[in-house]
C-alpha cells in the first residue's frame, strides 16, 4: 500500500481527472470530477448524468435553485439524491469519511463502481481507478440511495 504525504494529498486532490474507488455513503463507488472519464470507464451513454455529491447544502445552491419548500428536507436527508427540474441530480452527504474526501474536492460525481448495468466486479474496479480508498472496519451499506424528483411545490419519490 503506498501512503502518501500531505503535500501529494494537495496534489492529488487538485487533479481533476484522477478517479477514486472508495466505500461511499451506499456502496462502494468511483469518485471523480471528470464525468468524461466515468462514462469511458463505465461503458454508459454520454447523455445520462452522474450524481453530483456535494459536502453541504450551500455548495447545493451555488449549483442549483434550491426551492424554499424543500430547503430543509435536503439538508435533512441521509443516503438521498434528489432530481431538479433542470434534470441534474444531487446528493449532500452524511457520513463522515466519505464527507472527508468530498470535502477537499469540493464536489464530486459519484457511481457505483462496475461496468453500466452490470454487477460489482472487485478485479474491473481496482484495475479503473487511480487511487484506491480504504478505511479500517468500514461498514458497506447495501442499499441503494433514495431517489426524489422535485420541482417547485412537489416532491415525488422514485426510488
């Protein structure tokens, strides 16, 4: 295991195009800010989006009109994405590790790590990342994220 100092932690994290293979908040999953390289690695179309995780409500808004509606149901949420009218989706996370690497991205897109439609594979996923992330005694949940898709009044649940 190589163990890196924190002036190459700073580099690192100021790559764009790096993808991390980490325990999310749900499952294990690649992190990015490169959408283009998580498309390729993942064989899915380019048209559909990836989840935008963010650390707090506030970077949600500099991204989004957040409706005064639902204002407090987001910042709210655990394990929950939610849709906007615009058709991009957002989750803000909880749990404190993953909160941890997103924080000093600043935002990331998140996704299951196997190949579009398919199940997880230990071997396709190590071999897609570039860093790999491993916390000691780390809890894998096993369901998936609730889905909302909202608008200005309403709040329908998807998944």
């Amino acid at each position: 295991m190589v163990r890196y100092s924190q002036k190459h932690c700073k580099i690192i994290l100021h790559n764009k195009e790096l993808v991390f293979l980490t325990p999310t908040d749900t499952t294990v999953g690649f992190v990015s800010q490169s959408a283009l390289r998580l498309t390729q690695i993942k064989q899915r179309p380019p048209h559909k989006h990836f989840i935008k995780a963010l650390p707090s409500l506030s970077v949600l808004q500099s991204f989004v009109r957040v409706p005064q509606k639902h204002k407090n149901r987001i910042r709210r949420a655990k394990r929950s994405t939610f849709v906007f009218p615009n058709g991009y989706s957002y989750r803000i996370i909880r749990e404190k590790q993953h909160l941890s690497l997103i924080q000093k991205l600043g935002w990331a897109y998140t996704t299951s790590a196997n190949l579009s439609g398919e199940s997880f594979d230990e071997l396709f996923a190590k071999d897609a990342a570039d860093i790999i992330i491993k916390y000691p005694s780390r809890q894998i949940y096993k369901s998936a994220s609730s889905i909302f898709k909202l608008n200005k009044i309403k709040l329908l649940r998807v998944r």
